[in-house]
C-alpha cells in the first residue's frame, strides 16, 4: 500500500501551471484555425458554386501554388484538427482530467484523429483514407467541435479553480 502523498513543492506547482498554460494557448491556436476556416466556409457556400465548379479548375492552379477559397477552407480545417489532436496529446500525457472531456476521449475518432493529424503535418497524398474520412463524414467535426468546446470549458475550469483542480499532477511529478 502507497503511503500518503508529499506535498506538492512551489516547482511542482509552477510545472502545472505552466502545463495549463501551454494548453491554454494550444487551444487558443486551434480555435483561431477553426475561426478562419468558419469565415472561409461562409464564403464558400455563398458563392452559390457546386462542388464540381469548385474543383473544376484546382489542376490549373495548384502546379501554380494559387490559393483559392476551396484550399484554404481545407488547409484551415486540416490545421484546426491537426492542433486540437495535439491539445489532446497533452490532455493526456499531463494527465489532466475532466468527466465530459475524458468521455468525448474514449470516442473512436480520437485515434482517427491522431492519424488525420498526422497524414497532415507528415504531409500525405490528398487521398489518403485518413485524410478523406475527415472530408466526407462531417460527424467526425461536430464530435472535434464538442470536443473542442468540453477542452475550452474544462480549462476555464482550471483556470478558475487552480488550487483545487492542480493536484491530480502531483501523482508522479517528475513526469
């Protein structure tokens, strides 16, 4: 049987703290992205166009490394759940806890998720299963976005209630 706990040291407590922070700020990251892509999508759908007029003319403008409304709704999307994985990846490795966060995490899409991230950021072919679920199962965004928000509202949480939520870190502090 483990003996009682020792108190957490000022360097214990200046690691969680900046644990959170840097969470804080991954998640502010991945929130801008999904802003900018919800501000590219508006556009895209009001154009009125078809997918088909959308992509008619991608083959002539990527070998020219053109932009279009299309490729930055996607290159915003891919990058917002690219960091928001990475959000996750802390989450856990830092053990911070949460019941409505940690139930979203036992969803299926989290490893979907991890793989999506990294056929992304390891730079992959555009049809690359793990890219393509992302695209065409808009399921798997809505669960990202609620995801999204129990991470926003359980770091708030820590935020708020630093004192009390901090010591679930001091398990194995060396960590």
């Amino acid at each position: 049987m483990a003996g009682p706990r020792a108190a957490p040291t000022k360097g214990d407590l200046q690691r969680a703290v900046n644990r959170l922070y840097a969470l804080s700020i991954a998640l502010l990251r991945a929130e801008t992205a999904y802003e900018k892509y919800h501000e590219e999508a508006t556009k895209l759908f009001a154009s009125g166009k078809t997918d088909d007029e959308l992509v008619a003319n991608l083959p002539n403008l990527i070998p020219q490394l053109q932009n279009t409304t299309l490729t930055r709704t996607g290159s915003l999307l891919s990058l917002y759940l690219g960091v928001l994985y990475s959000v996750v990846e802390a989450w856990r490795k830092w053990k911070f806890v949460d019941a409505t966060v940690d139930t979203l995490l036992q969803n299926p899409f989290v490893n979907d998720l991890k793989q999506y991230r990294n056929a992304i950021f390891h730079v992959s072919e555009a049809t690359d299963p793990r890219i393509m679920q992302w695209s065409t199962q808009q399921d798997r965004v809505v669960w990202a976005n609620k995801l999204s928000a129990a991470l926003r509202a359980a770091i708030l949480d820590y935020h708020n209630n630093l004192a009390t939520r901090v010591a679930v870190h001091f398990v194995n502090p060396k960590e």
